[in-house]
C-alpha cells in the first residue's frame, strides 16, 4: 500500500510495454506506444497511447498512469471487482490533486494533536474508493488518522463522489465538516485576474483546513493528560 499519483516511471517498477503508436505524453517524440488497456464502465477506451517511460503497468497491461492509478486502486484492499469510473469522470482526480496539495498541513495537525500522547503515530492513507450499495454510492477518499495500538484516535479525510464529482467534502472522524467546490471548477469562463485566481485558490485552502483544524482540535482527546 504504497499509491502515489502520478510518481514513478512505470508505477511498480515493472518495464514498460512498447508499442508503435506516437507517445501522447507532451513533448515526448517516442514512436513506441501502446494504447492503455483503460476500459470504463460503460465500455469506453482510454484511446491514448504512451511509451514505456510514460505507462504503468499493471497486473501485466500498460495503462495512462493515471489508468494504472485507477486500476491499483479499485483492486487493492478489496476482493470484489470494482467497476472502473467512466472516463470523464473527475472525482479520484480531483480528490488526489487537492489531498496532494494540502498533506503537509493535514500531517501537521495531527503532530500536533498527537501531543500528550506517548506511542501515537500518524498514518497516510493513499487514494481508496468507498462503495456503498443501498444506496449506492461511490466515493473517492484520501483519509490520515492518528492511532496507536488500541486502535484509531483520530481520522481526517478529503472526499469526492462520483455523483457530485465537483464538490470536494472535508471530514473529520467521519462527520462531515466542509464542502467546497474548487474556484478552478466554479470561476470556470468567468474573466479574472492572475491575482483573483490566487485569492481565490487560498480562499478555497483555507476554508478546507479552517474546517478541519477547528473540527479536529475541539473534538474530544481522550488520552490527553487532563490538567
Ligand atoms: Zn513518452
Ligand atoms: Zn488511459
């Protein structure tokens, strides 16, 4: 368990498959392609081709690396196939990019909550999709938890639906504590500056993290010494 978006060359290390089709990789001139066996679940083809430095294999077939991202992670941790997510679909992007974007603050809250406890340690937990069946439901999660032997003290986690593929939910020991969408999603067409951009993305960080932080912070501590 070790899955990481968009790192490595071949994913696992396993060599590339070559091909005779253009790498679709920008900038890549290789001519030794093969198409990524991606298929959704609606029977759509990935339909781009990438060179070996550009695949991931998985379980013997090239992928994207995004594909091979999306493979590993409806096969791992469960024993029943997972359908693959429809091509347009954005939700494991979308929840990989912003989880990426703030594990450095998520990882320092939990430091800092950790305090007061002597054998806690902090977990991340890579992209994992969640199913529900009644009714049905999947979502796509990156979660980090505080735990030590006796089990999980606390978890905070990032999550998308497949149904509201735009809305990125904060939750903290799994109560939902903020839903945003992305200005990158919401501003999408609307003319403004550089700046306003900026504003804007820190805007949509800070609300996140705000959320998190306070929910995580005034939730209860029960190992904590209590004077
Ligand atoms: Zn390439
Ligand atoms: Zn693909």
């Amino acid at each position: 368990m070790g899955l990481h978006f968009g790192e490595g060359k071949s994913g696992s290390g396993a060599p590339g498959i070559p091909g005779s089709d253009d790498c679709a990789h920008p900038g890549c001139g290789r001519h030794d392609a093969t198409p990524c066996a991606y298929v959704d679940r609606r029977g759509r083809h990935c339909g781009y081709s990438w060179c070996p430095e550009h695949q991931r294999v998985f379980e013997g077939d090239p992928y994207c690396r995004r594909h091979g991202n999306v493979m590993a992670a409806i096969t791992t941790g469960t024993i029943e196939r997972i359908e693959p997510p429809d091509l347009d679909n954005r939700a494991l992007s979308l929840c990989e990019w912003v989880a990426n974007d703030l594990d450095m603050e998520m990882v320092g809250l939990l430091d800092e909550i950790k305090e007061g406890s002597e054998e806690a340690f902090v977990h991340i937990n890579p992209l994992h999709l969640v199913v529900l069946r009644t009714p049905p439901s999947r979502t796509w999660a990156r979660t980090w938890t505080l735990g030590d032997h006796t089990g999980t003290m606390r978890k905070i986690g990032l999550e998308v639906n497949e149904s509201a593929d735009t809305v990125v939910v904060a939750t903290v020991d799994g109560n939902t504590v903020a839903r945003e969408v992305p200005p990158w999603i919401s501003d999408r067409g609307t003319p403004i500056s550089e700046e306003a951009v900026q504003r804007r993305r820190d805007e949509f960080r800070v609300k996140l993290v705000g959320s998190i932080v306070w929910s995580a912070k005034n939730a209860e501590r029960p190992w904590a010494p209590v004077s």
